[in-house]
C-alpha cells in the first residue's frame, strides 16, 4: 500500500478525551473514530488488525473444534422473556420495536438465540458434542463507555457455544476452549494470565477471566508467584486466618470519639493499627430483615461474596436512616454489640481477633477490647473479605501478589441454566431426554487490539508485535530526488513479491514527519530510502520495538526483511 493513496488520518496532538494510551494512540494513528459514545469507526489501519486477530480466532476455533455461524443482531424479546432476562436487565439492554410493533434487543450476548437454534435442530446424542461460534457485533448500553475500544456500547465480540450430553464431555470441552484461548493469545504476540473468575450474574458452576496484565486494566487479580493460581479479586478465595490462642480477655470499655467516622479516623484518634479496629456494614437483606458483617478494619468487604453467602440477587447496603433507627447511631458508629434483631455474620479473619474496637452504636462513640461469644453472638462466619496482595496463596502459602488486567475472554461452564429453561434437550441412546450442558466462551477483539497498545507502546506510538501489526514493514522515503523514487519502487516491489505487507511511505512530506507517522503507526520494521544511503549502498532498516538499526546493500535488505518478519511470527505461536 501506497501511503499518498492511504486514508490515514494521523493527528500530532493527543486528543483530549482520551484517557488511557490505547485509546489516545488509535485516534492519533487514524485506526479509529468516534460516531458517538462508546460507538467507533473502524479506519482501514484499525481494521488490518481487527482482522488479523480475528483470523488467529477463527483458526483456532475451528482447530478446536467448533464450527463458526452468524446470528441475527437482533434478537427477539420473547426469547429473552422465556430466561427472564428481558425484566433482569435494565438500561443496558437497548430494546426497539420492529414496524409491526414487536419487541427486539440489539444482542449484546447470543445465549437464548443459539439455544433456541439448538433446540429445533437438535434431538439425538449423537450429535452431541456441538460448539458454535460467531465473530460479531454486540451492543451493550454501558452508562459510562470509555477507553475507546476497551469499553465501548457496540463492539466485536467473538461468542461460542458449547452443547454436551454430561458434565464429563462439557468439562472436556471447556479445556478444549480454554486451550485455545491460550494459543490464540499467545499468537497475538500478548502477556496474558487466565484467572479464576467468579460468574457473576449469568451464574455458571465456573469460569475463567482471560487478563491482559496492564497497569490501565479495570480488573484487579491476585497471583501467585509460586504456582499458577491466579483469581480476580471478586472471586479470590482467603485462606482462613489460624484461630488465635484464647488468651485473658481485657474488660470492656467505653470510648469516647468524636467525629471518628472511618477507620483511619479511628486509628489516628486512638494511636491504634487498623487491623484492631472491626466494621460493622449493614445490609438490607429482606424487607425488613437487616444483616450485619463483620470486616476487619485493613479489609474490603467483598459484596459478591456476601451476596452468595445470602443467596441473594443483589445486595444493598442499608440506608443510612434505617441505621439510624436500628442504631440510633449515624454510620461510622455502628457496632454490633447490643443490636437487636440484626443477624451478625463475620468474616474468617474477625475469628483470630481479641480486644479488638468497635462502634457503640451512639453518636461519638466506640467500644474497646470487644470480644466475640463474650460481648456479642456470630451468627455465621464466612469469607467474605477481598482478597489483597500479602494473603497466604490457597495453594502454595505464598505471599499472594495484586496486579491490574485487562478481561480480553471469559470462559464459562454454564450448565443447564439456559437448557432447561428454554427446553434445549436432547435423547440419549436409552431414549431418555436430559437438557444439554453448555458452556459459552467470549473474546473482545476490539478490546484485544487496545491491550495489545497497552501492553507495546512507548511515547512515540504504537510498537505492534508482529502477528497483529497492520503492516510489517513501512518503506520512507527522505529525500525527492529520481534515485529514491526508482529505489524505493524496487524495494517495495521486492517486498511484494516476498509477500511482505509493506506500507510505502511516498508522500511528498519532510522526513521528519515520516518518521513520526511510523513510529506512531508502530509498524515493527522502518526502512529509510535517501540519496545517501543510495549512494553508499547502505540502507538503514530500524526495529520499531528496539530502537535497534542495521545497515545493508539494497539488494539484501528484502531478504533480511523477510527472515526477520518470519522469526518475529515464528516466537508467538
Ligand atoms: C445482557 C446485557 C449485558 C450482559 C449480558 C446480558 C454480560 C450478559 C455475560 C455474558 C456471558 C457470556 C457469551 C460470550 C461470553 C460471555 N453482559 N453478560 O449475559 F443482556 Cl445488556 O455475556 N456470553
């Protein structure tokens, strides 16, 4: 490709709205721009990579098995009404109605509309096991899209679907897919890390998150150094605590606060450590049913926990006058000894605690060398904290260390959640007819294009790895003198005829300019055409990720072009 015929609408300023360096980066390399919030164009630079990552999925799916369709983006209600889904989800379902007044969803997931597929196609084992893909375009009316592509309202989403006849051929396939979410990563050229996740609101017996390690990701996962345990913070399991030795318990005391409404508060005011210091959080956990747990003050309650520790759908903290009327003490006061009708649970860790401090449940009041059993009852333990970096790892007992990543896939067991409600069965070979067990797989494309600039840039652009790059090598031509324009038409047609993707810079621009636009750009190899290097017969070609440079005669830099593109593409697969 010729840059003059190329529409590439680099931009030399950082555009304001951009916040982190992918989205910043795409708009400025001309790879994408905005429509509207969180809905993107993709420019024809942007769209060289979305492509080459979706061909590295398509071709793994299809390795793995699974068998690549198109569904419809419009879905109808009535599949969503036989799962429920239509009432649970809020705003960020976008519904319309069709000309004859029916009711659709733009998809922003296919489960109902490929289950209904199933279901009318399918009736024997012996079709049995089934996974179906698609690379396709999702809406999701997220409140607040940002990062550009890493979170927008409509993106490309690769969704797959798996139908087995027992949890043995289901967890196999999910292995299956999971592997392939290995090497479809690892092709893309990405530091990437599965994490154990928890399933959230669709509610399978298991997942896994696929984490791009970047400081900008939204998700914060522990791991351990030591094995290959690695779990986003919402899921995390914490090893309980060794309960401590039953020591003398210090009589109960009175303290006045004033003003000490949080912990830090607490602390600074009393010269103690916040791991003495115990939060009283209160829920709303019935119509007029509040709950109370117990969180050691160092520790963040971790609501999807609590959440399925209740069994409840979602969880509301209690609003602050019903913790006046229970209380008659204002947040940050609240304790749990002497509330009445409030069921008190208590996270693992409150279980190696004495004489710790508490709310007294009046305002400007706290309670010191409170203990449990003696002060007051717990009604249940449980974990219900964050996991944070320190923990002993659940499996080696290391130290467990934090890190941010960007979710770029999600696996999923799903189980018979979407089966039996929706009558996806098949018969086995007694003719016995059981509802299949699925299991459904997502990978961001868009999202993995962002990470991979979030993972390789530096301040002058973009460094792509190879698999991905929109182009492996970029031709500028320095000087406008007949010699470079008859060299560079050489080597560029050299670098065809080698198949190599070669951009060729030829537009009538200082090379300066040139040299900006292609480190912005990020192709991996810059060749550098001038009458110097001409004359000498020495041309420069630099690596875009290293900085590093070599010289060489014309006539081999094709070659040398060409082992280096191979290599590059050989170390990631
Ligand atoms: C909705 C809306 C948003 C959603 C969903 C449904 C997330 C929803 C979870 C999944 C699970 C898997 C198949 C590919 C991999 C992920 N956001 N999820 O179900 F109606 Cl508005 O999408 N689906």
């Amino acid at each position: 490709m010729r840059f003059s015929q190329c529409f590439i609408p680099t931009m030399r300023q950082d555009p304001g709205e951009a916040e982190v360096a992918s989205h910043r980066l795409m708009l400025r390399a001309g790879m994408i721009r905005k429509v509207a919030a969180g809905i993107y164009s993709y420019l024809p630079l942007g769209l060289r990579v979305i492509r080459k990552i979706e061909t590295i999925v398509r071709e793994e799916m299809n390795r793995a098995g699974a068998q690549e369709l198109l569904l419809p983006i419009l879905s109808p209600a009535e599949l969503w009404e036989e799962t429920g889904r239509w009432e649970f989800y809020g705003k960020e379902l976008v519904r319309l109605h069709d000309r004859h007044e029916r009711a659709f969803c733009l998809g922003p997931t296919h489960e109902e509309v490929v289950t209904d597929l199933f279901r009318r196609e399918v009736s024997s084992y012996r079709q049995l096991p089934l996974t179906l893909y698609q690379i396709q375009t999702k809406f999701r009316d997220e409140i607040r899209p940002r990062f550009g592509l890493m979170r927008g309202r409509e993106f490309i989403m690769k969704d797959a679907y798996s139908f087995d006849q027992d949890e043995a051929s289901a967890q196999n396939n999910y292995q299956r897919m999971y592997d392939a979410y290995c090497r479809i990563f690892s092709r893309t050229g990405l530091k990437f890390r599965p994490v154990e996740a928890d399933t959230g609101l669709i509610g399978g017996i298991s997942s896994h998150e696929f984490m791009v390690l970047a400081n900008t990701g939204e998700e914060l996962i522990v791991f351990d150094p030591e094995s290959q345990y690695a779990a986003n913070v919402e899921r995390a399991e914490v090893v309980p605590p060794p309960t401590k030795t039953s020591g003398e318990l210090k009589p109960l005391e009175r303290v006045s606060t004033p003003n000490a409404k949080s912990v830090e508060d607490l602390c600074a005011l009393l010269k103690v450590e916040a791991q003495r210091v115990v939060k009283t959080l209160l829920y709303q956990t019935g119509d007029n049913e509040i709950t109370a747990v117990l969180i050691r003050g160092d520790h963040q309650a971790n609501e999807i926990k609590i959440q399925r520790f209740l069994g409840l759908h979602d969880l509301n903290l209690a609003t602050p006058e019903i913790v006046e009327k229970i209380t008659t003490a204002p947040l940050g006061f609240v304790g749990p000894v002497g509330l009445s009708n409030v069921r008190i649970l208590a996270d693992n860790a409150i279980g190696a605690l004495s004489d710790f401090i508490v709310g007294g449940n009046e305002p400007g009041l706290h309670l010191m060398n409170v203990n449990a059993t003696r002060d007051f009852t717990i009604a249940g333990w449980g974990d219900f904290r964050q996991a944070q970096a320190g923990d002993p790892s659940p499996k080696s007992g290391s130290p467990l260390q934090t890190a941010r990543g960007i979710e770029v896939g999600h696996v999923f067991m799903l189980g018979t959640k979407y089966s039996e409600k929706m009558g996806a069965t098949y018969l086995d070979a007694d003719g016995q007819s059981h509802p299949a067990i699925m299991g459904c797989y997502g990978i961001g494309i868009g999202r993995t294009a962002a990470s991979a600039i979030e993972q390789n840039h530096d301040e002058k652009g973009i460094c792509w790895p190879m698999p991905i790059a929109p182009f492996q090598a970029q031709i500028l031509t320095v000087t406008s003198s007949e010699a470079t324009r008859v060299g560079s038409e050489q080597l560029y047609n050299e670098l065809l005829q080698h198949q190599i993707e070669v951009l060729l810079d030829d537009r009538n621009e200082r090379g300066g300019v040139k040299f900006n636009d292609a480190d912005l750009i990020g192709t991996p190899y810059h060749i550098i055409i001038g009458d110097k290097g001409l004359a000498n017969n020495s041309i420069e070609i630099k690596d875009r990720k290293t900085g590093e440079k070599v010289l060489l005669p014309l006539n081999q830099v094709a070659d040398w072009i060409k082992k280096a593109v191979a290599q590059q593409l050989q170390t990631q697969n």
